[in-house]
C-alpha cells in the first residue's frame, strides 16, 4: 500500500506491505494529541538596507543596548508555524514511455555542438 502525505508544501510517499501498520502511522498525523510545526529560524541583524532607514540616534540607541546587554554576537531565535497535512491515495506519476523519448531528445539536442557560419556578418 502506499499514501502520498503533503505536509506544507512538500509531498512525501509512504508505503509499506502492512497495510494495517502504514494505516496507523499515518493516522497520528491526524491525531489531536500530536501537534506538527515547522521551524523557522530568525536572525536579528542590521544591514545596510535596513540601516538606511534609521537615524544616527536610533543606531547608537541599539549600539548602546547591545553594549548594556553585552550582545556581541549574531543573535538567533526559532519560530513555529502551523504546518497544512493531508493525504490521498493517488498513485506516484512515474515517467512514461513517451517522456522518456521526449527526455533523451532534449538531452541529444542540448548537448549536441551548435554549428556556426563565420560567413555571416554581425
């Protein structure tokens, strides 16, 4: 057996030959008692972009915080968003057997050398 699980934005192909174990794992995506987040990491900076906005005393206003809390470093946080799920049964699209010829006359036309005509002006 085998479900497609979307978390997000990414799809992922779950499968096993024990339909009943596969079932159940992919029920505690759905279960109240479990909670999926992403995690987002976050860096407090200053920048020229962002600098250009400020004033000379809201930069030493900051400079003198970062002095006062002893901050001398890349400061670092994470967040976490709720993330959408879902799942279907719908099968894999493995490649055809028309993509695959499709596939290698790309590939034959990429990597064939271009002819040049040096009689052609510019």
């Amino acid at each position: 057996m085998k479900i497609r699980l979307k978390i997000n934005n990414s799809s992922y192909l779950l499968s096993s030959d024990n339909n009943a174990k596969l079932i159940e794992f992919a029920g505690m995506f759905f279960s109240p008692e479990i909670k999926i987040e992403s995690i987002d990491g976050n860096y407090l900076t200053i920048d020229e972009s962002n600098s250009k906005k400020m004033s000379n005393a809201d930069l030493n206003t900051i400079k003198k915080y970062c002095a006062d809390f002893k901050i001398d470093t890349f400061q670092f946080y994470e967040t976490t968003n709720s993330v959408a799920i879902s799942m279907a049964d719908e099968p894999l699209k493995t490649k055809t057997i028309d993509q695959e010829g499709l596939q290698k006359l790309i590939k034959t036309a990429e990597n064939r050398p271009k002819a040049v005509n040096l009689n052609e002006s510019a």
